[in-house]
C-alpha cells in the first residue's frame, strides 16, 4: 500500500495498479474497515478501482501528535491491517437494470456494431448477457462505473463528447460501460436508455449502487420503457 | 421576507459552505467557490457563518426588498455597493450594483440567511444536477426568494480591517503541494504564468500557457479528487478543480491548491493570471490555521460589535 497527500485534504491509498475483482475487493475491506474505526476527523472515505481515499478536516486534528497528515497516514496503515481479516461483501448485492436499446435511447448503437463489425442484435445480446461490477461511484452522482465488459464491444470514446446526454442514457467507453443517471456533458457511445433511476438526492443512499455491487442490463421495449417512466 | 429578482445576472445561486460524506456517491462537496467571503459576509450581518447566502458571478443580479433589512457584499467588489461591511436596505428599495470593479464572485448575505430546505446536508445549488439551493438552479428574472426573519439590530457604522481579508490579486502567486504525478511533469508550473479562460466555471478554472508537457507515465485508473486538485489533460492546459469539481479524475495530478489560497483562486475572473510556487503539507495546514485565527479574532469582535448595536 503506497500513501500519498492529495494537497492539504486527504491521503490517497493506492492498493494496486489494475481493474481486477481481486484488488477491488482488498480496497472496499480498506474502505470498511475505515468505516468502521469512526475516527475523529474523518469527512469521506472514496473507494474507486484501486485506490482509498480519505479526507479529513486538519482543524479537528491539529492536535494530534505528528500533525494531521500523520495521524490519517497512521490511522490508514493500523486499517489496512485489520481490514485483512475482512472478506466483504463484494458482489452479492445484484442489481438489474431494464435498458431500451437502441433508436433514439442509443443513437450510437450502429456506431458499435460497425466499429466492433457485428450486428445491432449481437451488440444487444452481448451487452445483456454479462456480468457487470460497480468499480467507482463518480463523474456524476450515482455514475458507476462498470468493468466486465465482453471484449467484443471495445469502444472508442466519441472524438468531440456530447454537450448533453439524457438521464438514464447507457454508454460504452472503451472497455468500460455505465449509466448516466442524470442529464449531462458525455463522451461515451450511448447504447440504449433506463427507466431507472440511480441517483434520488431525496433518499438514503442517494445512490442506487455501490462499488462492489453487480450489475446486469436487461432488455427492454420502448413501450414498457414509457410505462415504467 | 421576500426578495424580489428584478434581473438574475449572469449566474447567481444560493450556496453555503458545502455538503460532506457524500462523496463516495460523486456528491461534489459544491458550496461557495470562495467559502471565506461567505463566511465573512454571514459574520458582517450576524449570521452563523455556514448559513446560505447568494453567490453572484461576474455580473450582478438586481434585487428588491420588501421589508427593512440588514445585507453585507463580500468578495468581487461592484461599484455602488459598499464592500465588507454590513449596510441596510429598506422597504421597497432596490439594490442594484455598479460594474465590477474587483474579482469575480461577491457573497450577497442577508440578515437570518436565506431560507432553503437542507438537502443531503448543504442548503447550496448544485447545478449539473440541478438539485439544492432554490429549485437546484440559478436565480431568474422574476424570481422571489425569502429570507429566515430576524430581529436582529446592527450597527453599520464600521468595516472589515483589511489584514483578516484574504491577499486578492489580478494575479496572484498560488501556494501547491506537488501531486502524485508531478515527477512525471518538469518544474514549468512553478516557472510560468498562467491565464484564467473564460471556459472556467464553479467545477473548474482551466487555465492556459505554455503547454506543459508529460515526459513519464500511462494512462491512469481514476482516483479521487477534490476542490484545488491541478489536472493536466493530454493537452498540456492546466485544469485547477473547484467547488463542484467531480469526485473522480483520470487525469494525471500535477499539483493541489493549498485550502488557504483556494479565495484567491475563486476570485479570479477571464484574462487574470496565477502563478505558484511549492509548498509542504504541513506548511498548507499552519496556513490554514492562521486564516481560521484570523477569522476567529473577527468573530470576537463582531460579536461584541452586535452586542453593542
């Protein structure tokens, strides 16, 4: 584990290089075991991919020994012990989240097809058919950010991002996918629309998923996709 | 009591001090681009110093009053309004701004704070999302806003000593702490002068120089980052993350903002310059605890002030 300042508010843990389940799995015990300390001082702790990051309030720490940077460095490394005898709950909560692909919901699903040189169904059926794990939770609230997906769909993000993408859009961006959960400036290719809503600023979470939860896409019709809304 | 908008500005939005523990679900922390001027400006009109006020960008907003009440400016100074002291509005009065003589964002407060509904903690506006503040959006024309009523009485006949303001400047000299990838950077940073665009926003200041060169490194997994975060993207132009920067950047780190100097960031407007210079962690955090000394030393004699009104 490699700890570093980001600035004067918070000590970035790096626990490894890749996106694999395994690293993420170490991170999110980190992130609970963090959790769990309920340490003084403490304002958020950020699991994403491989990386722990965690921010703190220097004014609640000044008087601890070594500084602030100091007592979080050695709060980290006392967590990144005891979060060993943890084995959390990576991917046992499996979310499904119904998708209209295609047409006006995934203007860019013939761009995909083309780009991966198979037909708009086996982008459907490809995309449908795997496992997906939330890795990080950003870009926007409730953004996760899904690994898993089949290699066959590899896309490049668009050259010139789009200004606006609707909520609820489905894009692919290189080897990644995600849902965008509400309107916004957006560069990846937009395979298909959800219903669904990940982000509720009204309700606790917020956010629909986690990193560490598991994803799978279902296919939907435009008729059932403007009854569910 | 209500404010009228007669004319919005450019973009004017409730904000306070921010929302914490949410970042995890990419809840920017959002709040006052320059948190001091905000604080300062609840001080001047005895408000708890969180409390929502308006943050007004580049151009001011037209306001009318409906009842007496005490207001304070604080941060961008606009002819006409008198800076960093508590004044009064009266009954039907309009408040209107001259041109901006000074920044980029003034803090307008109200005596009581402005009355927003709390949500996910922060009572300020996050506007990609459109949530918080009033309606999750900037002010319009037309718009009526209230205040929380007070009874408070105020004495305007003083203002701010200029030593406990923050060092604005047209171009300021920024303190960093170097960031994870700064090895992978030269020393250009800390060599040349950068310009604010006019692409810049409440997410970020993008600034623009000599474009400064990766020389080492890949792509990288995305990692938190925060509010004074220094973004390099493939086009060597520095992004400087603000208040409602995102939660999450791919982008190789350079360099991070030291908190005390984030108001002077805040402050600058299209065409003003920065330069910075390098400095420790633990240098960041005496800086940041002479600033809050500073405004304690304010609070105690405000207090007395109020007290003595």
């Amino acid at each position: 584990m490699k700890l570093q300042p980001l600035g004067d508010v918070a000590v970035v843990a790096t626990l490894g290089e890749g996106i694999d389940p395994a690293t993420l799995a170490r991170v999110l015990d980190f992130a609970e075991a963090l959790g769990r300390a309920k340490a003084k001082g403490i304002t958020d702790i950020v699991p994403a991919y491989a990386s722990v990051t965690v921010f703190y309030d220097s004014a609640q720490l000044s008087d601890a020994p070594g500084g602030a940077y100091e007592s979080v460095c050695r709060l980290m490394e006392t967590c990144a012990v005891q979060s060993k005898s943890l084995h959390g709950a990576l991917g046992t909560k499996v979310v499904e989240i119904p998708v209209c692909y295609g047409d006006d919901y995934g203007p860019d699903i013939e761009i995909v097809a083309e780009h991966c040189r198979i037909s708009v169904e086996d982008v459907v059926s490809l995309h449908s058919g795997a496992d997906y794990m939330v890795y990080a939770i950003g870009f926007t609230p409730g953004f996760p950010y899904l690994g898993g997906l089949p290699e066959a769909l590899r896309s490049p993000r668009k050259d010139t991002p789009r200004s606006r993408v609707p909520g609820g859009s489905v894009g692919i961006g290189d080897l990644q996918t995600g849902v965008y959960p509400m309107a916004s400036p957006g560069g990846w290719q937009i395979i298909g629309r959800t219903p669904m809503q990940l982000f509720r600023p009204h309700l606790e979470p917020a956010a629909l998923l986690k990193p560490g939860d598991r994803v799978r896409f279902k296919p939907m019709s435009p008729g059932d996709y403007e009854l569910w809304r | 009591m209500e404010i009228k908008v007669i004319h919005a500005g450019m973009q004017t939005t409730v904000q306070d001090l921010g929302r914490r523990g949410h970042l995890a679900q990419g809840v920017p922390i959002g709040g006052a681009v320059d948190p001091v001027a905000l604080r300062l400006a609840n001080l001047l009109v005895g408000n708890a110093e969180g409390l929502p006020a308006l943050e007004i960008t580049l151009t001011a907003p037209e306001l009318e009053f409906e009842k007496d009440a005490w207001v304070a400016v604080c941060g961008a100074r606009f002819e006409g309004v008198p800076p960093w002291r508590p004044f009064r509005v009266f009954e039907g009065d309009r408040l209107k701004f001259g041109n901006r003589v000074q920044g980029c964002r003034a803090y307008l407060s109200i005596c009581g704070g402005f009355d927003v509904e709390p949500l996910m903690g922060g009572r300020g506006t996050f506007l990609p999302a459109a949530f918080g503040g009033f309606e999750g959006r900037a002010l319009r024309d037309g718009d009526v806003i209230r205040s929380v009523p007070s009874e408070r009485v105020l004495s305007g006949r003083w203002s701010i000593d200029e030593r406990v303001l923050p060092h604005y400047s047209r171009e300021p000299l920024v303190s960093v702490i170097p960031g994870s990838q700064a090895a992978e950077f030269g020393d250009a940073l800390y060599s040349e002068r950068f310009t604010v665009t006019a692409r810049s926003n409440r997410m970020g200041i993008r600034l623009e120089g000599p474009p400064i060169a990766r020389t080492a490194g890949g792509e990288l997994v995305s990692t938190a980052v925060a509010p004074g975060t220094v973004q390099v993207p493939p086009d060597g132009n520095p992004i400087v993350l603000m208040a409602d920067a995102q939660t999450l950047g791919g982008y190789p780190r350079i360099a991070h903002v030291v908190s005390a100097d984030i108001p002077l960031l805040a402050q600058l407007a299209p065409g003003d310059g920065v330069r910075f210079k390098k400095t420790s962690v633990s240098e960041a955090h005496a800086l940041a605890r002479a600033e809050e000394r500073r405004l304690a030393l304010l609070r105690q004699g405000l207090a007395e002030k109020i007290r003595s009104a």
